[in-house]
C-alpha cells in the first residue's frame, strides 16, 4: 500500500472516532513556539488496514510552551504524525 502524498492519510477498512475536549487550553509564547491540544486524530503519513475505533478523551488539560524552539502537546487518541 502506498500513497501518492508522503504526508497523507490512507485507510482500508471502518474507522470511528469518539473525541471529546473539555476547558483545554494551548498558550506558545516566544518565537517559533507551538503548543497544541489534539484529541482523536490521524495524522499525516499513517497507513490503516483493517478496522480502527479510537475513543479519546481530555479534561482541563493545558499546554505551554515558552521560549525560543519549543513545543508543548496534550495529544490523546492521536495515530501518526510527529
């Protein structure tokens, strides 16, 4: 199995998911800073077969980067990616 995009998603088969974010916050602060929050995703470059269910939850989760090339991630249910 291959995809025509090195960055894509492809998935044979059923895929369900069940995400849920609650008072979640994400605060960079500085340059070139990231700080991200992901619940229930399929990321970039990932190759599926078969059936998925991906059931992700968060509750008050924060992330806080600060200062120059740093990165701060809450990331729950999350298949592939960096």
């Amino acid at each position: 199995m291959s995809s025509p995009n090195a960055q894509g998603v492809q998935i044979q088969g059923n895929t369900n998911i069940n995400a849920e974010n609650k008072n979640v916050a994400a605060v960079a602060v500085g340059e070139g800073n990231t700080a991200k929050n992901t619940t229930g995703a399929i990321k970039g470059g990932t190759q599926i077969q078969g059936n998925t269910t991906i059931k992700a939850k968060q509750t008050n989760a924060a992330a806080v980067a600060v200062g120059k090339n740093n990165t701060a991630a809450n990331e729950a249910g999350v298949i592939g990616g960096k």
